[in-house]
C-alpha cells in the first residue's frame, strides 16, 4: 500500500492542542488546512517575503507567566487584557466593572452564525486558518448601541521562551453608534525564534467609530504574522495606526471591507527596520458603496540590511461613486544595503471620484543634513532629526496622548529618536 505524506501545513501543527469542543469555526478551518499549503515567492501576495524560516521550526504552545508591568501605558485607565503565549493572563488583566457600554468575553462566546454570515467573503491565508483552528485564547469585545466606553481596551500580548507559537484571537464589534479606543501592543521577553501569530477582526455597524493602535514591539528575533479584517457600514469611521519597530520577519495583512456610504476608513502606519529585520505591510480598502472617503499614508526607514515591503490596494467597485480615496507610501533609506519594495495598486470601476496614490524611496537629503551641521549639529544628530520629522506626520495621526507617550518613548529608548 502506498503511503502518503502529509503535506507541511499537517506536519506543523501537529503537535498543537485542541480545546475538548471544537466549534463550528475551528471545524471549518481545520477541514480547510487539510488542502492547504504554505505560500511561496511564486503567490503574487507573498513575492517579497519568504516565510520558511518560520515553517520549518517546529513550534510548541506553552503557558507561562511573565512580568507585565512595563508593558501598561502611563496616564491611561483602560480595561487591561494580558496574553502571554497567546494563552489569557486573569491576574495580569485588569476589567473595570463601571464601564456598562462594554462587554468582554472569551472568543468562544462569539456567535458562530453571526460570524459565518459577516466573514463570507473573506479570503483566509493558511496562517489565519491556523489561528482560527488551534488559537489558544482570545476576547470578544463588544460596545452597547448609542453608548461611548468609558476607558479604552488596552490587549498586551507577551510571547515568551524558545520556539513558542501564540495563536491569539479578537473580534471586536461595535454596535450601532457605539465607540471605542483600542489599544494592541505585542511584546516579548527572553524570546528565541519564537512565532506570534495573530488574527484581529471587527464589525462597525452604522455610525459606529473605532480607533485602533497596534505597536508591534517584539525583540528582533521573534516572527510576526497577523491577519486583520473589519467591516464597516453605513456611516461608519475606522482608523487603525501601525508601529512597527520589532520583529525578525513581520507580516501584516489588513483587509477593510466598506459595506455603506458615508463611511470613512483611515489606515496609517510606521515601519522602522534595523538588522537583518524584514517588515511587510498589505493593505485593502474595497468600496462597495457611494460617498465615503479613505486615507492611507504608510513611511518606513530601513537601515543596516533591513527590508520592507508596502503592498496597499484600494478598489472602487461600480456601484460606489463619489468616492475620494488616496493613499502615500513614503521611504527613506540609511544604508546603501537596505532595500524596499513598494506597491500601491489602485482598481478602478467606477467614473465619478477623485483617487490617487504615490510611492517614493530615496535617501536622506544631503543637503538638509549639510544645513543642520553647519549650525553646529553633529551628522548623527542631524539625521535623527530629519528621520524623526519624516515619520511624524503619521505618528501625529495618534490622537491619544497617553500612547503617544508611550510610542516616543520606545523610540527614544531604542533609537534615539526624539519628537
């Protein structure tokens, strides 16, 4: 009898665990990992971005404990939610009970149908897939119709160790009017090759507005994949800031799915690379209907033999006119072995709206740094100016001050860098 090999997907995560009832979402990806494969250069989505050096480790879940106070941003009172190898911290966590506009769950109490009906269209990759079958904690966050949280939700995800996999899960979901501020900030600690492995999704019904800061801060040699998708209707407002600054390979796939008019959708992002360290950003806004308006202004700074990549698509169905979109990528690098690809791609379907989208890559201008030192300025100072004017025009767009606090901090402390 001839035997057959398992394919790699199988081969990866067959050591990791499953919770004694598998529900209907964790069958259907199961089922679907049985015929998938891990991306190559040869898939369009992934041309720049290797990832077998995350899938030829093998990976275990582990829990452990970890200290998580430097982890919690000065000035804000927030409901705290720690995971610390994508497994739930209860005494690391902090929910305050004088908040009634907000629910939290586990991931577990998300309705599966509501969820199957929501996320029909959505293509999954085989790492979103594996997080969906073998996640090991997650939040179901949820805010009242018409009510405005009280604090914001600040999710701190720790990995920790040698080879460990966190498969961490949240779905977010606003409803009708409702608000809220949103924090995700990732570290580690005494982590070696380790893999955080996150998928993040949300509904914003009418007239509901969300603010999210994602700060990927992770030691430089721990693998990041995430996987992001929201839906939002009918007089909606998303706006989502990335800081990326961590991390040996970091993928981000964020997909926004605008499903009303009157909708505005803003994604920035900030990506600073160092090493050997290699940071990919993929974006989607698709409009399905009339009148909204969408943003996106991603900057990376690549020094050493770091790498990045920008991939930003928005589509303009035919159905959704009087559209005004636009979208910047700009990059700047300090060594002459950095490198980075840049793709902004606009489709367009429909005759009446005003888009546009741009991407530059260059080096810092001589001339401005010839012009700071001749006032007294050392080159290395003149250039951590320059680099920080460059990438403040998107870290301005945090409108918290508390984690903008937080943010120059981190950059200070690890670059330098001052605001």
């Amino acid at each position: 009898m001839e035997m057959v090999a398992e394919n790699k997907v199988i081969q990866f995560v067959k050591g990791f665990d499953l919770p004694p009832r598998t529900g209907a979402i964790r069958k259907e990806a199961l089922q679907a990992l049985q015929a998938m494969d891990f991306p190559t250069t040869k898939v369009e989505d992934w041309k720049y971005t290797r990832v077998t050096r995350i899938t030829n480790k093998n990976f275990e879940q582990r829990r452990e404990d970890a200290e998580t106070d430097n982890f919690l941003i000065p000035g804000m009172e927030a409901h705290v939610l720690v995971f610390i190898n994508g497994y739930f911290s209860e005494k690391r966590s902090l929910i305050r009970e004088d908040d009634e506009a907000v629910s939290i769950l586990s991931i577990e109490e998300l309705n599966d149908l509501y969820y199957s009906d929501l996320m029909d269209e959505i293509d999954e990759n085989v790492f979103s897939l594996i997080n969906k079958a073998y996640h090991t904690g997650g939040k179901f966050i949820q805010v009242a119709a018409n009510k405005k949280a009280k604090y914001p939700v600040h999710l701190i995800h720790v990995v920790k160790g040698e080879q460990v996999i966190a498969n961490v899960r949240h779905f977010v979901h606003l409803e009708k009017g409702a608000e809220l501020e949103l924090v995700g900030s990732f570290h580690s600690e005494d982590a070696s090759e380790s893999f955080t492995n996150v998928v993040f999704e949300g509904h914003l019904e009418e007239n509901a507005h969300l603010s999210l800061n994602k700060l990927q801060f992770e030691d430089k040699e721990v693998f990041h994949i995430a996987r992001e998708f929201f839906v939002q209707d009918q007089s909606s407002n998303f706006k989502i800031n990335t800081v990326t600054t961590g991390g040996l390979i970091t993928r981000n796939s964020l997909d926004v799915f605008v499903e009303g008019e009157n909708c505005h959708t803003e994604l920035n992002g900030v990506y600073m690379g160092t090493s050997k360290q290699h940071m990919d950003n993929h974006t989607l806004i698709e409009h399905l209907f009339s009148n909204c308006t969408s943003s996106e202004t991603y900057k990376g700074v690549m020094d050493d033999k770091s790498t990045g990549v920008f991939n930003g698509k928005v589509i303009v169905r035919q159905d959704a006119q009087k559209i005004e979109a636009y979208q910047s990528n700009g990059n700047v690098l300090l060594s002459d072995h950095a490198s980075v690809n840049s793709k902004p791609e606009l489709e367009i379907y429909a005759d009446d709206v005003r888009c546009s989208h741009g991407s530059t890559i260059g080096q810092l201008n001589q001339d401005a740094v010839f012009y700071l030192r001749s006032r007294g300025i050392s080159e290395e100072k003149a250039k951590r100016l320059i680099v920080s004017a460059f990438i403040a025009e998107v870290l301005d767009k945090i409108s918290s001050e508390p984690v903008r606090n937080f943010v120059d901090k981190h950059f200070y402390e690890s670059f330098g860098w001052g605001f």
